[in-house]
C-alpha cells in the first residue's frame, strides 16, 4: 500500500484483509511493527477522535508522532497555486508540507473542503496539491469528499456486529446548527455501496448528494451486487431498515450560499432521529454517527443512551482500522 | 488504586506509602513500569505544570500519552445532560469521553469550576457526569473544588523539608486582578488538615471558604489528631506559623457575582505576602503556593526570590508525586 | 557543549564537527544514544519547522519531548523583572521555566524580539532573562537576535552542495507585508562570515542591519579571512554571487514604528527575488530561504519551483543539524 486516500482505490477483498488486519492487531499486539516509525499529522481543521487515535495506533505499534496545527501554534499555511501570498497565511503547503514530510515516514492531513465552490470541491482541489508535493505515504484524515478512515471504522463495525452484507443501509440527512462538508455521507454512501449493501440515502430536498458522488456508488455498488437509491420519504426509506446512519450536511443546491442553506433547513428541525424513527425498521436496526454529534438537535438521547446505538464502538474502530492502515503502510 | 480523584478517599498511611513510592521512583527509576502504558489526558483549561509533569512522568516510567484540549484543536465539548446542542459545543462528553478512555488505559481530566452557581460546583457535577462515563482509571487533574495532584505534591514537599506533623499552616487567601477557582483552597485544607496539622484558614470576610468545604477538613483533623480553624485577623493567624500557603480565591459570599466580587476586593490590595508576613512566623516559617502566581500582586518577588520560599520544590514534586499515582494505577 | 545558545560560541572547526556529526547520524542512526532523556520545548511564538524537527530528532534519538505553547493550552508567562503582574501574563518565567526545567534534560526556547525597543532586543533582554534561570542545557529556538539552529543547517547545507568557502554570498533583504524580526539575517550574516565567506548584505535604505551585528559579522570574517559589507545597489551586489539568501525585515531606523516602517516599504514592492536576479550571478548560483516564505511577495513562484532553490535542502537539514545538537549536549 502506497497511501491511504480513498476506500475506492481498494477491492473489497483488500478491505476485507485489512479488516482482518485490524483484528489481529486487536488480538495479537505487535508492539515492534512500528519502531522507529514516525508519523506526521497535519490538522487544518478541529479533531477529536482522529488526533487522538493516529496518536495511540503509532504509540501501539512501537511508532512515534508529532502533530502540526496550522493556526495553532504554526501560522496559516495556503493552498492555491500561484497566490500572492499578501494575506493572513505565511506559508505554502508547498514548501510547508515537503519539510513536514522529509522529517517522518509517512504524513496525515486533514483538510476540509472550502466550502464555497462544489465542482472545486468534489475535485479535491487543495487535497490533491497538497498531495502532489508529498513523497512519503500519504493518508487521508479527512478531505472535501472523503473520509476514508471513519468509512474503515465503520464498515469493520458492521462486520463485527454481525450487520448483513445485503441488509438495507439508510443514510439519513440529520439537521445541524450550520452548514457542515459533505465528506462524510459521501464517503459513507461509497463504503455501504462498496460493501454490497441496499443503500438508501434519506434527505429533504436540496441537500441531495451531487451526482459525482452518487455515481461513484452506483459504481461500486454494481461491483459488489448493491443498489444506491435516494429519497426525500422518510417512511419509506427506514421501512425495514437494518442500519440507520445519520449524518449532518450542507445544502448542495445552495452550498456556499449561507442564509440560503439557513432558509431551506429553518422548517427541517424534525431531521432528529428519535426512537420512532426505527418503528417500521427491522427488528435489530442499529443506529450508526460518525461523531461529533449535537444532542437533542441531530439525535436524540434517547437513541444515543439506548442499545441500539453503536457510536462507541464506530469510534473505537478507528483506533484498530488506523492501525492496519498504518501496518500495510510502514511496517516491513 | 482504582481511581486519583481526591485526598480523602486515601487514608493518612495510603498517602504516606504513596509518597514513598514517590521517593523511590526518584531514587530508584522504574524506566519500564509502564511500557506499553497509554495515558490520556482532557485539559478543559489551560495548564503548565500538570500538562508537562504528566506527559514526563508516563515517559520517565516507559509509557506515552496524548493530549485534547477542547477549544483549542479540539472543538468545545458540552457537559451538561439534556443539552440541546445548538450553541458553540460540537459534542457531549457523553460520546467524547468513552471515546477517548476506550484508546488509553487511564485518563486524566481538567475541568475547573463553572463559578455560577456555588452549590453546583460544590457537588461537582460536571465532574462527576464525566467520571460516570469513563471506564478506565481516572485522574482529577484538577476539578471545580479539589486538586488532589497539588495536594499529594504538597505533602509530599512538608515531608522532605521536615515540617512537623503538628505545625501550624496557615492557608492565606491573597489577592488577584479576577476570580479565580476555590479548587486549591479547598483541596488545601483538607491536606493539611489529612497531614494531621494545626491549620488556619485567614482570609478577609467575603471570602470565608464554603462550610462544607470545612467541615471536611476538620473531620479530617480530627481523624489526624490536628485542627482546623478560620480568621481573618492576619496578625494573630500568622504568629508562630510554620507554613504561610498562600492561594487566590473568588467571594463565596458573591459566588458568580464578578462586579461584587470586585467590590469586596477593590481595597484588599495588602493582601499580597510580603516579608513582613513573617515578622513573628516561626524563624524557620516557609513560603507555599502551588502557582501560577502574579508576583507584586499576590506574592511580592522578595519573599518568592527569597530563601522561605519552597515552591520550585512543590511544582517539581507534581513529577514523582503523579509517578506514584500513574504506577499504582497501571503498573502490573 | 553545556548550551546552544549561538553559533558565534563555536570556533569554525568546532561548527565543522557539529555537521560531521550532524552526517555520520544521518548516514549511521544511534536510535538509543538519548534513552530516557527528556527535552521540553518552549514556543512562545509559532513555528513549523522547528517544532516538528525537534520532536523528531528526540525520537530518533531514542529520547522524548513535550511542547508548552504560552498563550495556547497554557496561559501567557511575564518575563519583565519586577513587574506588578495585573495584566494578561498568569505567570512569570522566573517560577514556570525552572519548574519545565526540573522536568526534564535539556529546554528549548523561542521567544521572538518584542519590536519595541532595538537596543532592549540586540541585548536579548527577554532570552537572557529566561536563560539566567534555568539550570539544564538550553536551546535557543530563535530569539531577538538570533537563531543559531538556523545557521548551524545553512552552513550544512551549503557544504553538502559544495558551495566554496570563498564564495560570494549575498544576504538580501526581501519585502513583506508586516514588520518581521532581525533574528534571521543576523544571524546569518554572522555565519556566512564565520564559515570565511565573502559576504554582501544587500538591503535598501531604512533596513540596514545594526551595527553590532554588523561588527560581530566583520569580526568573525577576519577571523576566518573572510569579508563582510553591505549595499542597496543590487546590480553589483548579485554580480558573481554563488548564494542569494532571501530575508525579509524590519526597518532599523524606523524599529519599533509600524506606520513609518510601512511608509518606507511601500516603493519597495520589487524586491522580490525573481529569476532575473540571477542574470549576472555565478553561473551555478543557489538560492536560499529559512522559510516560511511568502510567496510573489518576498519570492517568487518562479524561483522557489526552480532549480537554483535549496530552500528544501536547508529546511530538512534542520533535523541532523539538530540531532547533532542534541547529541553533543545530552549523549553520554
């Protein structure tokens, strides 16, 4: 494995393998796999759970690691080729992140998207001048589109749990304070896809996923013997569902545009999963987030202090996930 | 040791083994102890002591830790149940915290006092709702009324320095430009009271310390053989006084009130520790504080720059005072 | 080597060692010569290079280090003598720093010239306060004047590349949008004059470097046989250069006085190093920068991405360079 950028660049049997991976670390500590492995992390934006476990999985396996926070503690770093750089940044990834990366074996960065142009985001734009300047394994700890190391996490927790491979998997749109990225429910749609599952993404109008990104599971669902399907029928959607995995998101028909986002979702405070949203669902329907999460006004207590919510364990997956990912990357 | 959350769940002699395992970790390391050891650490407030002598002290015994700072790098997390989360927290401590514990095999948490509301901070709630959540070995590392790491320090500091048991320790309250916390006060008087001292407590009306506060510490002293009593008569506090501990503290009489807190010390700018404190001290009085401290506002720099003061040797005893506490919690 | 504190305290044949050995652990790594040893870093201004770079030579060394970032996880430290400490700064260098340095082996400080006073920052006031009270091995990071972890790298680099030591070297100011520090160009001015070089400060009027720092260059290059002096005629200061070494500064005359530093710097928007500043140099002239750089303010695109630059050679050789350091002062 040369990075870790996209679960699209795997199979579903390298997924599987590093899965599998990821359990034997579990069971079989290499505490040596790592020694004298360094890792860098690069956070352009807030983390709890990423900084956190990158952290642990190298301390785990006999690595080290040193974290970089443009902003705090380092100045702003751009992106763009060819700035005049007159502004609030005093470096360019350019010269910042190949230093970064000569110092350590191998670098993470996180990166979310701008926010204000989508074509630029779904292309990646910064992420991938960030990477073009890297010589060392890359990793991403989550980008405009993607976050493929929560989308490990989480697909290694279906398997755990026994979630089954063609069990109908619903995505739903959850309402949130602000606009957020749609990295997450676009890596998500992909993995439930990938996996071979019934995807249904949930969501009002206007925060539909861009066709890129629904295509891109499409693909992989037809790869895998799945379907991906959107809605705006709530009933219809969770009717026999066998996950419900909530997600906040930006309106893609107004993103960048702020108050448009703020008017469209102004009538929508009843996107909170609640205990009657798994009325008509299958009879052991689990509740998935990726983390953070607002209570009482994305998902309510009630669902997240009951059983079947299965956060803590997504969360805890990333430890052992980013861990394998790390083996397959750096260990000889 | 199954947790490190105040003085007073630790009998006399729990605290004395403690503080020799302490000075046999300085006399004899243990670079090994806890290798493989993975401690977490939570600072919902700034730190400069507890933040380095905990991360040194997992190193000096072979382990490692990470650190989150929520609101800096991490987003704010909420403490409150119930919260609906549609204000600056991105996360409850509900999902946080488990999170984090689930990645380290203990965790330390700061979490100063709100200071709204005295009897809610009393009985620490925000505290007590995070270490309900928590299933590993938990440190208090300072929470709204105690600081048992200073405290344990502190003991341990009066022991090398040969200050008798039945000494009188005198906790000044000093003054300070804002409010500040009751947490090293409280967690003060307990200790010394615990040590089995004559203690006393001289403070200006307005600022007596919470009666619950003290009659802890008196159960303690009397359990301990000492005493414990309050005054606001400086001369009469300060005769014969083998240690002057001095310490900033917020009216308890206009608890959450900044403007009377303001008021009340608008004309205690002489409660700052001058070398004339000591004019009928004990010949051999020592200066205590458990810093940061302003120095010409709370202390004056002849009496820290001064030969009474021990308080570098207090700050570095946080290190084999946390080493004993880190290895009875984790060392097998 | 009991502190590095300035490359002016190292005989040249001395810095030459320094890099020998700063090579033989690139090439022979001794990944357990700092077993155990600790080394606390002190950022009172931010930093990427140096902050990662230092983290990372502990660890492949063998050793560990912590991070304390004064008004980021820990609130800002007062380093006048004498201050009545009501304003922001919780703390004074005089309790925090030997309380750090009691933690561990060795301490690293940055603390960048205040700008206010040049007389108060050639004196380096502020570091040889916080100096004056620490008793381990100490590391400037870069202080007012002065960064000798910097030069010890440049001077590497410049014998990895073969650059002669006769050569003409050119230290030339570059614009910025903001006052920034002299620690930088003095202390490379001294070290291009302290290898022997031919040195050329080449700088417009309002921004030459103080005369002492001009004096303790000049004294190094009789030393060494070589030559310091400086210009604003940039035509004859670039013709036959072998090194141009970009840095941008504050105005000397104008120190202190943002407005009237402004004023000056506002016709000299084309002292921006481009291609054609090489049109007369040798014809194998390099180009250097310590970064961070603003790019087509300072730099532009067109030189940083061609091949005269070795920006990324000197960034990375501050890790050997420090590990080297390191080495010397904590080794057995």
């Amino acid at each position: 494995m040369k990075n870790f950028l996209d679960l699209a660049d795997f199979s579903r049997e390298e997924v599987l393998d590093l899965i599998a991976l990821a359990r034997r670390l579990e069971t079989h500590p290499e505490p040596q796999a790592l020694a004298r492995k360094i890792l860098g992390l690069v956070f352009f934006n807030p983390s709890l759970r990423t900084l956190s476990s990158f952290q642990v999985a190298m301390m785990k396996l006999g690595g080290s690691s040193f974290v970089i926070t443009p902003g705090q503690g380092t100045w702003q770093l751009e992106t763009k080729l060819g700035a005049v750089m007159n502004g609030a940044a005093a470096e360019h990834v350019r010269e910042g992140l190949p230093v970064l990366a000569s110092y350590c074996d191998a670098l993470g960065i996180r990166a979310f998207a701008e926010g204000k142009d989508l074509h630029y985001d779904l292309a990646e734009t910064n992420f991938r001048a960030m990477a073009s300047v890297v010589d060392k394994p890359l990793i991403n700890l989550e980008s405009a589109i993607n976050h493929p190391c929560q989308s490990l996490a989480d697909w290694k927790t279906m398997e755990e749990i026994g979630v089954p491979q063609r069990a109908k998997f619903v995505l739903s749109w959850v309402t949130h304070p602000r606009v957020t990225p749609i990295a997450v429910p676009s890596a998500t749609v992909h993995m439930a896809a990938h996996r071979g599952m019934e995807v249904v993404v949930l969501r009002p109008e206007g925060f539909a996923l861009p066709p890129e990104i629904m295509d891109k599971a499409r693909a992989a669902a037809a790869a895998a013997g799945g379907s991906v399907r959107e809605t705006s029928q709530r009933d219809e959607a969770l009717a026999g569902a066998h996950v419900i995995y909530a997600k906040e998101w930006g309106s893609t028909t107004h993103y960048g545009d702020t108050a448009g986002d703020a008017a469209l979702r102004a009538n929508l405070a009843d996107w909170c999963v609640r205990d009657d949203w798994f009325a008509n669902t299958h009879a052991d329907c689990k509740f998935m987030h990726c983390l953070p999460v607002r209570r009482n006004v994305a998902v309510a207590d009630e669902v997240l202090d009951g059983s079947r919510s299965i956060v803590q364990r997504e969360a805890h997956n990333r430890l052992p996930a980013q861990m394998a990912v790390l083996h397959r990357l750096l260990a000889r």
